[in-house]
C-alpha cells in the first residue's frame, strides 16, 4: 500500500500572493483578519489564529483552464508559516474537522466519474486509499464538506513495505 502525501499549496503561489500578486479572478489578495473560527492556511494546513493578519483569494488549484478547473475562496498567513513537517501525517486543518468532501482526478485534471464523496475524518485515509486502487485516479482533493472550498491535495506517496517482507 502506497503512503498518502497531503499537499499544501506550493510555496512559488504562495510567494505569489503574499506579495500581492493577482489571484485567479484577477485580484489582488484582500488583507483580513482572523476571527479564529474556520480559517485553515493552505500553506501550513494549520488553522489561522484569532486575531492574526490573513489574506483571502480566489485560487484555482489545476495547472489548466478547463471545465472541472473550479476556483474559489481560500485562506493563507499573511506573514510567512512553515509547510507541515510530515506530508505522510493528516495535517491539523483535517484532522480537526469532522467530514470532507472528496474527490478523484485524472491525470488531464478532470473529476473521475464516482469519485466524489462525503467521509468522516475517521474514514478519509481509507477513502483516499480506496480512490487511489483506481488507475485513472492520479490526485485527490479535500475539501470543506460545508462549503466545497479546496482544502488540500492528496497524492500516492512511496509504497509501505509489507511487515512480512521485513
């Protein structure tokens, strides 16, 4: 069984808006501060404190234009965080809630059909692994069950040895 990465946003497009760049409607990051409730950074997977500066955008998480290409609001630190130190480990912003939606895409970034679904935290490794016993499903995304904002991005990591081939 292969491990799962979670994926935060890669720190060129943080960088990017932190700096002030355009987002992917266009605009520039709209400063804010956090009310401590419901804010993950998308760069630390860590919920944002009440009372620190954050930045909202409208992200695209796929490298193309295409119809499945969904863009909307995320969250990151305004000041600079540190990405999760174990991409193996379920990051706090998922760990601390108690469902998501998911979903399985394919290598041109397009939903595979019946992938999507709802999973309890408890269930999500599981879920992803079955997700990922399909070939056409190359990445996952996690999202809020609530509102379907882009949580974080799922990968296969190494394969897990088999503890009878130790």
């Amino acid at each position: 069984m292969a491990k799962l990465t979670f994926v935060p946003l890669p720190p060129d497009i943080v960088a990017h808006y932190r700096a002030g760049g355009l987002d992917a409607n266009g605009r520039p990051p709209e400063p804010c501060v956090s009310n401590g409730s419901g804010n993950p950074c998308r760069a630390c997977l860590r919920d944002i404190a009440y009372g620190e500066p954050m930045l909202i955008v409208g992200h695209k998480p796929f490298a193309s234009t295409q119809p499945y290409a969904e863009t909307g609001p995320i969250f990151l630190h305004a000041k600079a965080c540190e990405p999760p130190a174990e991409a193996s480990a379920v990051p706090p912003v998922i760990a601390e809630r108690d469902q998501f939606l998911i979903r399985g895409y394919s290598a041109d970034e397009r939903i595979v059909d019946g992938t999507g679904s709802l999973v309890r935290m408890e269930e999500l490794e599981n879920a992803c692994h079955m997700l990922f016993q399909r070939d056409t499903v190359v990445f996952i995304h996690i999202r809020s069950a609530t509102n379907g904002c882009f949580q974080c991005r799922v990968e296969k990591g190494a394969d897990i040895p088999n503890s009878a081939d130790s």
